[in-house]
C-alpha cells in the first residue's frame, strides 16, 4: 500500500512511526510532514489546507489510504474532497468533524441525546449574553467560542467582570474570528480531566488506553496554555467503573447519536471527560488524535493501525480486537524556551543518534526542520521524547532520562510530567 499522512506535528510523527510498522504498507508520504517524520515517509511540500492539491497528488501517487491527522482540514472537509475524487481516507467527513468543528452543535448534541455534559446554554448575540450572565449566571462560569480557536478559545471566568470582558473578547472584538459569531456559556465544573481515544466506523466504536495531558506551560500547572507540554497513559485515575459508566453512558450513545443526525462519524473521537463529584462528564469532543496523546497511546498499541484505520473506512470495526500492551509510556514535551510567547526558532538539535535501537524509547518531531543538512528548531513545541516502562513511575523515569539525550540551546521542558501518578 501506499499511505498519505496529512499533518507536520508530533501526532504525525507517531502516525507515521505506527503506519510505518504496517507490513502492509511499503510507501508514505507525509503533506507537509517535518524532518522527523522524513525518516519515514517522503514528505511533500503541499500545506494541510491545500485540499486540491492533496487530492490530485494522491491521485497521481496512486495513494490507497490518506490519514488526516489534523482538525483545520477535517473541519474544513478534506474528507469530503478526496472523498468526491474516489480516494480512500481514514477521518470523518466535514458533517461529522463538526463535532469538534461547533461547541455549540456538540452541546446540542449531548442535550438531546442525554449524553451527560455540564449545563449549557448557546448565544449568537453578545447582548443576551451578557444579560444570561447578569441574571441568571453562577461564577465561575466558563465562556467558549464556538469554533476552532487553536485551544485558546475557552475562557474561565471567576466574575461577572471578567466574563463582560470575555463576551467582548470573543463575541465583539472577534479575538478568534468567526469562532466567535457564537458562544457557548457553560457551568464550571471540578475533577479531574482525562483523555479517551477511539475508532469509530459510524456504528461501532472501539475506545484506545486512556491519557492525560498537561496544558500549561510551567511546573505545578502554572503559565500559560499551550499546545500541550506531556502526557501519560494510562490514567490511573481512569478505573473500570469509570470505563463502565463511559460505555454505558458516552461512548456508544456519541457515536449513536450521530448516526441518528445522518452525521455517521468515521474516523477518531478524542473524548475529552472531566470526572466529577456527580460522575464522568463530557468537557468536549475532538475528531482526531490528540497531540501530544497520540505519542503515548500509539507506542502502547499491538494492533496494525492500517488494519484498524481500514476497518473504519469500510464499516468492519467490529472484526477489530483493540489491543494495547499492559505497561505505560510517558511523553515529555522539548520546548523552545518563551514558548508559547516568543522563542527562537532555527537552533541546531543534537543527540538524535541516542534514539537508535533504543527499544522503548521515542523522539517525536514536532517543531523540526532541515536547514544545511543538520536538523533544527521550527517551532514552540520542538519535539516529544516519549519512553515506556513497566509502570507509569518506571516511564516518567525513563522519559525523563531521555530527556538528557538531547541538546539544543534553548531547551525547555516541564519537569513534572506525570507527577500526578504519584498521588494516584
Ligand atoms: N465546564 C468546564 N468546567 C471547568 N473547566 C473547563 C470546562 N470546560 C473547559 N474547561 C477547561 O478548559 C480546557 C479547554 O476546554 P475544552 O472544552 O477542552 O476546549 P479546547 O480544548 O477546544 O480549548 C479544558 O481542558 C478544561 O481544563
Ligand atoms: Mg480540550
């Protein structure tokens, strides 16, 4: 088979390491790819949006499954183009991605389908909303723009001030562009926050081991948000009953649910749960692999993801027997220092040699470039050292060796990744 990967970033990196593996495939591409996932697939100078392009390289190169892992061009519906072309591709059509594409619509959605989810209501106007917040809103309360907002587009507001200011933010004064025409006002809830990724085929939904996330920039949770600065899976807060109740109560009913509204959903949902006092509560859905989930769940997973990607497309998920190996693996995030606020970028990286033959150790491009033959930084988040051991404790200890094996001038990383094993 020959296999386009659509995406640049770490979660890419681990596609194309997993796709790699397939015995079925003997070509990737990557569109646009970057220099570590150019160990593995010829990567094309084609931008993820460019979605005539895509299609009509993947028509010339005789692709026989393209693998979109970002959510700019699911939103914006690549699937549907290659899809009008007679190409195969593993993502949900632009109807369905809407699932992460609209808060709103998702907050529809779990409403109608009683799906559990904190309370909600919906504004299109900047003027009842405000008025929702003076009369009838409890602080704090959450405000989120409707649309993709590249993960800043979720504001916590502590005070009937801060969320004034908020409406203007994102309603008015359109911080995130049209991501805010509509708002979604939510109530705030507490717990703890996990990650649950699965396949879906449009009927049958297989969920992947569970993940957590660290979001902001700075040890002990403190910073700004970013892109994600390192995960872990399992949870060792996902129990079993925790498991239960999802299946019971999310994971089938979402994907049912869209069946239901004549959105059948192929591809991945990013399950993203708060587990509350009252019980798991869906936060939001993604329809794609987290990044940087992605570079801990995929190392952990024994299956060949062509034979699961192509159970999704053509409706056999239900063959598949998902099976995940019984250990954890831990992802530190390689920043560029200042990061996400202003860094420097084309800084030489060196040590990616210590990786070689290192069973269990992983070093995911993210921010990478070739610039005179040597590999250097291109971005905030530069690379994902992920690291597996026997427990979870056994990986962060790994992963944080790791770590050392590579150099680059203005290396930064939070030293705290998976510290919440400890209280587990
Ligand atoms: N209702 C809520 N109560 C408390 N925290 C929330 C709530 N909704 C979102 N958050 C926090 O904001 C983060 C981002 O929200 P999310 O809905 O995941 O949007 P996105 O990932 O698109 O920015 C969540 O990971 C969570 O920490
Ligand atoms: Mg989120």
């Amino acid at each position: 088979m020959k296999v386009l990967i659509v995406g640049s970033g770490g979660r890419e990196h681990a596609i194309a390491w997993s796709v790699a593996k397939s015995p079925k495939v003997d070509k990737i591409y990557c569109a646009p790819g970057n220099a570590g996932i150019a160990e593995y697939a010829e990567c094309v100078d084609i931008g993820a949006m460019e979605f005539e392009k895509l299609a009509a390289f993947a028509k010339e190169k005789e692709i026989d499954l393209t693998i979109v892992g970002m959510d700019d061009p699911l939103v914006g519906g690549i699937v549907d183009v290659f899809e009008a072309e007679g190409l195969r591709v593993f993502g949900p059509r632009k109807n369905a991605a809407i699932l992460e594409g609209s808060k709103a619509f998702s907050k529809d959605l779990m409403k109608k389908y009683d799906i559990p989810t904190a309370a909600y209501e919906n504004f299109d106007d900047p003027e009842k909303a405000l008025e929702y917040l003076r009369t009838e809103a409890k602080f704090p309360i959450v405000l989120k723009a409707d649309g993709l907002a590249l993960g800043k587009g979720v504001l916590i507001c502590q005070d009937l001030a801060e969320a004034e200011a908020g409406v203007k933010e994102i309603m008015e004064d359109k911080k995130f562009g049209n991501a805010g025409n509509t708002m979604v006002i939510e109530e705030f809830m507490t717990g703890r926050e996990v990650s649950v990724l699965s396949f879906v085929d449009g009927k049958t939904i297989r969920t992947m081991t569970s993940a957590q996330d660290h979001k902001r920039a700075k040890d002990g949770d403190q910073g700004l948000n970013t892109g994600g600065m390192g995960t872990f899976s399992p949870s060792p807060f996902y129990t079993p009953e925790v498991d239960e109740f999802c299946k019971k109560y999310i994971y089938q009913k979402t994907v049912d649910a869209m069946a239901s509204e004549g959105r059948p959903f192929k591809g991945i949902i990013f399950f993203g749960l708060m587990l509350t006092a009252d019980g798991p509560k869906v936060l939001e859905y993604n329809a794609r692999f987290g990044d940087p989930e992605a570079q801990v769940v995929l190392p952990r997973m024994e299956n060949d993801i062509i034979e699961v990607m192509e159970a999704c497309v053509d409706g056999n998920l239900d063959q598949i027997d998902l099976k995940f190996e019984d250990n954890a693996a831990v992802c530190v995030v390689l920043a560029s220092d200042g990061y996400p606020v202003k860094y420097e970028k084309g800084i030489p990286i060196q040590g990616f040699e210590n990786f070689k033959d290192k069973d269990g150790y992983y070093c995911f491009h993210a921010g990478t470039k070739f610039k005179d033959g040597q590999i250097v930084t291109n971005g905030g988040r530069v690379l994902g050292i992920t690291a597996k051991g026997k427990t979870l404790k056994e990986a962060r200890k790994n992963a944080y060796a790791a770590t050392e094996w590579i150099s680059f001038a203005n290396k930064y990383m939070r030293h705290d990744i998976g510290k919440a094993i400890d209280e587990a």
